[in-house]
C-alpha cells in the first residue's frame, strides 16, 4: 500500500505503522472495495471515511484510478455541493449518469474531473449510523436508458462496509481516516513465459508505428525503440518516467489531460502534437484497467487537426501539473461560492489544509491598523494569542507579507529562523508559506500553511499558492461585505419589529419573522402586539407588496401609525380606516394587507378586521381548529373612501389565535384555501397544552421543510390561559 506525496510519487502509508489490528481492518476495507469493483462491473471506486468530528470527509483509499486525480476531495465538508457529502448528508445513493448532469448539478465537481464519466456515490451506513462514502466510477453514457452497475448492488456494498466499519469500531479498532490517501496496487498482469513475452516484443518492433505502454500512475511500463526514437528519447531513460515529465516537448498540460481522459473515461483518444518543427506525431491511447497503450505515428502536417495542442518553447522552470490545475479551479468554484466570512474560513480549513497535504493553517485579516485571527486549524491557541492583535507594523512573516505584497516561503525551520530568529514557532512544523491576500489593490489579511516536514515549495507550487491567495482575497472581501450588510439588515429589521412581546396576565403570546431572500434579512412582513391596559390588547399582522429595502421602509412608517392607533384604543374598523387614507396620502405605489384584532382579555372576547390578509386560523378549547370567516376589506392604499366591517369572535380560556402573513401557507401548486385548512389542521394535531413558543417554532420548521418559500413569513401566536 502507499500514499500519494505532493510531487505525486508514492512512499510509505503514515508516518508510523499502524497496529496490527488496524492493518487487518484496513486490509479487509480495502478487500471490500476490490470486491465491490468487480461485483458492480465499474472500473474505478474510492472510500471516503468521516473524520473524527464528523463535519468532513477524508479520502481514504482508491482501486482501479490514482488518488492523486481525486485530490480536490481528499478532504470535503459535510456541507460541500459535491456528490460524496451529499450522499452522507442526505443519506441516499446519488446517481448521475451522463458528464452533462454530472455539470449542471455539480458544477465544482465537473470543474475538478472534467472528463466523459459517471459516478455513483453510496452512504456507508449502519442503521442510520454513517461512516463514510463509497464512491464508484465508470464510463459515461450520452444515451438513455440504464447503464453503469445495479443500484441495488451498489447500496448493497455500502451495506457491507458499513458493516465491517461499525465491528471494528465496536471491538475498540475504528478505522479512521489515515494521514494520507492510499492507492491500492493494480492487479498482478497474467504471467507470460519468456518466449511468448520475446515473441511479443519482436512482433511489436516490426510495426511500421511506434508502440509503448503507461500504467494507471502515467509511467512508461513499455517503449519499443521505434516508439524511443519518434519521441526523441532513449528505451533505459523513459521507463518508469511520466511523459510530461521526462520529455522536454511535452509539458503542455494537454497531453497529461489527454491520459487522465483515457484513465478515468476508458475511451480510447486520440490527437497530434508537433515536437519539432514541421514534424507532427499522432497518439492513439487504449485504456484499460491496467494502464493505457499507445500507438505514436508520424502523420501528415496537413491533415494535422487544428485543436491539436500547440507547441511552445520549453517554459522556465517547472510547468504546473495538471492536477494542481484542476486543484486550484476547484477551489475556485468553491470560493465563489463562499458567502460569508464563516464560509470562506470552512472552507479554507476544511477543504484546503487536506488538498495541499499541510498541517495547519491559520487566517488573518486586517482591520483597525492590526492583525486580527478569524479562522485556524492544528495551531496552537498559545501561539496564535501571540499574533492576534499584532500591528500592522509588527516584523512576523504573516504581518511583513502584507506590507510588501510578496509571499514568503521558508522550505525548513533553518531557513525561517535565519530570516526571523525571533518568531515564535510551534513544535512538529518544519516549513510554512506565508501568502498576503490583496483585493483590488487593499490588503485584506493573511494566510499561512504550515507542515510536519520540509517542504520545498517548487516553482509550480509557490505558483499555485499565490494565485489560490488572490481567490482568497476576493472571497473573504465579498465575504466581508456580505456579512456587513447582513449585519445592517439584521439591525434595520431588529428596528422594524417589536423588541419584545408585551407582558399580560393570562396571555402566552410567540411571533416568528422569516424573509425569504437569503442575505437580505429583511422584507415587508410585520407583526405587533401593544398592551393598551391591564386586560386590553390589540394584535397586528400585515404584508406589504415586495421583499425588499423599499417594502421595509414602508413598514417603517405603517406600523408606527397603526401602533398609535391601537395604544389610543381605537376600535378594528377605525385603525385601519386611519392607516388607509395615510397609505393613500403617501402614495408610495405598493399595496399593504393588514389584519388587526382587538383582543378583551375580561370579557374573553375578541373583534377581528381585514384588509385583504389572510384570515386568522383559531383553535378551540375543545382542539378543534377552523379558518375564521371575515368579511373582506379592501387592501390598504388602494381606496381613501374604503371601509373595513368587523366580526367579533368569542375568546374561550384554552384558545389559541394564530395570525401569519401568506409566506407560511402558500405553497406553488396548491390552492390558499386548502393551505389555510392545512394550517388549521396542523394546530389541532398539535400537542397541548405546550408554550406558544414551541408551537411557533414547530410551525416554521414545518414551513420550511415542505416547500421551497418564495415569500417573507411573518407569524404572531396568542394563547389564552385555561381557567384555573
């Protein structure tokens, strides 16, 4: 078994030998895989296993591709829009079958493997115990109907390893995830005897083409000398070598993507290259489960396809792997899609510390003249109280960074404590790279990745690394943004709405405010409820057209004025004959629905009117429920002539009063009256007695998770005491 290093080379699993016990229980796991790869006829498959905190997922192991090609996943967030998280988030299998679905609904994954597949990927459950993921792949299908393995067949290998997960934990030897995914060895190729191997070979160099042969990991395993000479190398220095690496034309990232297609596709390829001028080569690859072979042919400049890859001169340095493309477009799409600063710091600590093989990472912004942490992982608190709050003046690499612009990279401790003898260092870190994140010209913080070893940065990487510090800069200031606003918003609603719900003996009232554009927190939905004396009370509700700035400005000229109204006793009819002709007077171009109810606590009685709200849903004391039936008034701001009819209801110890905006039962597809009765359903299903509070709560958590709600939902519950 090996891992997979950050050059790509494997060396030894762990850094330590695991125990015994852990050896048979990884032994058997990577078995079961082998096993379900057969079974299911695919040609690839991987095991992801939940890490110790359950929030993320860690590649553990792969058959039939390399790890390496799945390195945007070694580690995932539970809460990442990628198929093997959602299949332990949502526990089910999720299945796509064509490239195409695989981009339209998961456009990062289809960014980090944009090759001609498809994947399944399985929840490893025991009961409703969830371990991890397995992932299986195979090739992709343009066509409809069914292809790729039997999904029964497919949960049913989940089923097994979740099995084998759930004994080893149960007998004290979990498997968890290891420090480094593995790649299990391809399967011995079927033995030849010397002369059908020697045959083999003269019958290869008697082709007029050249021919040669890469294993999974991209190394030439074969090279006849035809193929040696067409590719301007010798038999001895090409074997074991990947072709992007050993041959000096070939480090345009396109050929590797043209092996990594064949690997993970099993189709077979071809294009032309020009490794000198006015000489062009065709490569014709046949994949299979062991590795790929090519045919390499001279071919006609004129027929050479013009999508064909273009030759450069050899650029300084080493060119960036493919991968490592991939890697950074990957985290690209997953920045973009960062919202918050909380996300953006998720993200760097949960998805990036893995997918560049560091130990830690700590996150600095810049704010007030000092360096403030916002978000770390595997530092010590100790050291990080140490920079937090640190001037910008301070000398530490992590605060220089940022003054000069310029990453600094330091491969060991010796290197760093040359350059600063006075940095406080935390035990077991040998290398760090310190990246400024600059948006648009403004230093917005710093990052820093630290590892267990000596790093030696090569070019390539120091290049990865820089740009992937620029598309954090971006994120974390639209972040930033995104989260001052929201804070705003928050504040503006705060101030829209009662701070509290009045104190009155005998009443248990509970109100829920709910917008429904994410990110605004505000909307044209309010809700009151004024104490007017000792055993009087007025209950408002309404809806004002739109959920935006605009609509939330306007509540903040109506609801004062209906407040006012009802703390100078007004009666139902006469409040909101007042707030109409104000509306009308305005004439701010919306519409506004209102419910207004005054509420005779000693008289247990209530007086109800409407314009054009919904009407409130009352449950009996005996627990029935029933949509209450109000004459209809006329919409606030429409007609100054309008009037409003009252209807006086009996309020019964026991009664519960439930006013809400349309947002909590309208639904696409289903009539509003139907809706309501659905309501009233729910409350009389409801337990009781139970505080109100609970009860709003239980109300908007079955709003949410019924349908998705184009509309803000504001709710005011009133419950009135039982007798005695």
């Amino acid at each position: 078994m090996c891992a997979i290093r950050e050059d790509g080379a494997a060396q030894p699993y762990g850094s330590s030998p695991p125990s015994p016990a852990e050896s048979v229980r990884r032994a058997e796991l990577d078995r079961l895989l082998e096993l379900t790869v057969r079974d299911t006829g695919v040609h690839a498959g991987a095991v992801f296993l939940l890490a110790s905190d359950r929030q993320a997922l860690r590649l553990e192991v792969t058959a039939g591709i390399p790890a390496e090609y799945l390195a945007p996943w070694f580690g995932v967030a539970l809460s990442s829009p990628v198929p093997v998280a959602e299949a332990v988030r949502e526990r089910r299998l999720v299945w796509l079958g064509d490239p195409q679905e695989i981009a339209r609904r998961y456009p990062r994954a289809a960014i980090a493997l944009p090759y001609h597949h498809a994947v399944a990927a399985a929840p490893i459950l025991t009961g409703t115990t969830a371990w991890g993921t397995l992932l299986l792949i195979w090739p992709g299908s343009d066509t409809a109907g069914p292809a790729g393995p039997s999904p029964e067949r497919v949960r049913a290998a989940g089923r097994r390893l979740g099995r084998l997960l759930r004994d080893a934990a149960g007998t004290g030897h979990a498997v968890s995830p290891g420090p480094a995914p593995r790649s299990l060895p391809q399967p011995p190729a079927p033995k030849r005897g010397p002369a059908e191997a020697q045959a083999a070979a003269d019958f290869v160099e008697r082709l007029p083409e050249g021919s040669c042969s890469l294993d999974l990991e991209g190394r030439f395993t074969y090279v006849s000398a035809t193929a040696a000479a067409l590719l301007g190398g010798s038999v001895p220095d090409l074997i074991g070598t990947r072709p992007w690496q050993s041959l000096p034309w070939c480090t345009d990232p396109a050929f590797e993507d043209h092996y990594r297609a064949a690997v993970v596709s099993r189709e077979p390829g071809y294009y032309t290259v020009m490794p000198a001028p006015d000489r062009w080569l065709a490569f014709e690859l046949y994949p299979d489960g062991s590795g790929v072979s090519v045919r390499i042919s001279p071919t006609d400049p004129g027929g050479a396809s013009q999508a064909a890859p273009a030759r450069t001169g050899m650029p300084p340095g080493e060119p960036i792997r493919l991968g490592e493309v991939y890697r950074v477009l990957h985290l690209a799409a997953a920045l973009s899609e960062a919202v918050g600063v909380g996300d953006v710091v998720d993200l760097i600590t949960e998805e990036m510390l893995p997918a560049f093989g560091a130990r830690t990472v700590a996150l600095l912004a810049a704010e007030d003249g000092r360096m403030h942490v916002i978000g770390c992982s595997g530092y010590h608190p100790r050291l990080l109280k140490q920079f937090d709050g640190a001037p910008l003046t301070c000398p530490a690499p992590a605060v220089r960074v940022l003054a000069t612009g310029v990453p600094s990279f330091f491969a060991t401790s010796e290197e760093l404590s040359r350059t600063c003898p006075h940095v406080p260092r935390q035990d077991g870190l040998h290398a760090w790279a310190f990246l400024p994140l600059i948006a648009s010209g403004r230093p917005v913080g710093s990052c820093v990745f630290a590892f267990d070893r000596p790093h030696p940065f090569p070019a390539r990487q120091r290049v990865v690394f820089t740009a992937l510090a620029g598309l954090i800069a971006q994120a974390l200031e639209r972040a930033r943004l995104y989260d001052t606003s929201k804070e705003l918003a928050q504040t503006l609603q705060a101030a829209l709405l009662p701070d509290s719900l009045p104190d009155l003996p005998g009443l248990d009232a509970a109100a829920r405010y709910l917008p429904s554009v994410r990110g605004m927190d505000i909307g044209g939905d309010f809700y009151d409820l004024v104490r007017v004396d000792d055993t009087t009370a007025a209950a408002v509700i309404g809806d004002v057209q739109g959920h935006n700035v605009t609509a939330a400005a306007l509540v903040g000229r109506i609801r004062p004025a209906i407040r006012s109204q009802a703390l100078a006793g007004a009666t139902p009819a006469h409040a909101l004959t007042q707030a109409n002709r104000l509306l009308v007077d305005m004439d701010p171009g919306r519409f506004v629905s209102c419910l207004y109810a005054h509420l005779d606590l000693a008289r247990h009685r209530a007086v109800l009117a409407t314009a054009g709200h919904p009407p409130p849903v009352v449950r009996h004391p005996d627990g029935h429920a029933a949509v209450l039936d109000l004459p209809p008034g006329l919409l606030l701001g429409i007609d100054p002539d309008a009037d409003y009819p009252s209807t006086g209801i009996p309020l019964a110890p026991g009664t519960v009063l439930a006013l809400y905006t349309d947002g909590l039962v309208e639904t696409p597809g289903v009539d509003l009256d139907d809706a309501m009765s659905g309501l009233a359903a729910q409350l009389a299903r409801a337990a009781w007695p139970q505080p109100m509070d609970r009860l709003a709560t239980a109300l908007i958590d079955h709003a949410r998770q019924t349908a998705t709600r184009t509309d803000d939902i504001a709710l005011l519950l009133i419950g009135l005491a039982t007798a005695g």
